[in-house]
C-alpha cells in the first residue's frame, strides 16, 4: 500500500512532444496498471500517434483540443476520455491555459507509433 502526492514524482519531458512533460505516479512493481500525470504549457502539443493498448483519460485542470480518430474533443476539467486501442489521436493546447491530466494504461506492453 502507499499514498503519495503526485508532487512529489519527477516530471520528465516526453520525447516529440512541446512543452509536455509526464510523471510517472505507480510504483514499478506495479502488476496491473499505470497512472501517468501528463502537464502541457500553453501552446504545449503532443504528435499525431498510436498505441497498442487502451488509455483512459481524466482531465484535471486546463483546456485542450483532443483528437481521437475522426472526433475532435474541446476538452476541459472533469472530462473522462476513453482512447481505444491502435486508434490515432493527438493533443494541442490552443485555448490561452495549460492542460493535465491523467493518463491510465494497462501494464502490457505497448508500442508507440507516429502518425
């Protein structure tokens, strides 16, 4: 068991990525899943990609633009955002605020493709 701040984990940058860094807050022996907390500044994206797992997502603070397949999402706090598997989606905080969220993945493995 543990209970920690999410503070307190190191934020590194995500590679492809501007102005966005992710902090991972699961523990490494983690055997079910993982929660990431991903920061974008304004102005910060990330690229068109894929993953071979499924995400789900909530939104705790900010504004961004979403796109998942075709759908394009004006996301905000509170949202919950499911991304399924192999689907391409991308992410760009054009609306004046920063963006986080959290990011929760299954621990198998996935492979990142850019679009």
């Amino acid at each position: 068991m543990y209970c920690s701040n999410s503070s307190e984990y190191p934020k590194n940058d995500i590679p492809k990525t501007k102005l966005t860094t992710i902090a991972v807050l699961s523990p490494q022996e983690e055997k079910d899943f993982i929660v990431r907390k991903i920061s974008m500044q304004v102005d910060g994206s990330m690229p068109n990609h894929t993953n071979e797992i499924q995400h789900q997502q909530y939104v705790l603070s900010g504004e961004a633009k979403v796109v998942v397949g075709e759908e394009v999402y004006h996301a905000k706090q509170g949202d919950f955002i499911y991304i399924p598997a192999g689907v391409n989606h991308y992410y760009e905080t054009c609306y004046g605020v920063g963006y986080e969220f959290l990011c929760m993945i299954t621990t198998g493995k996935d492979t990142i493709k850019m679009i």
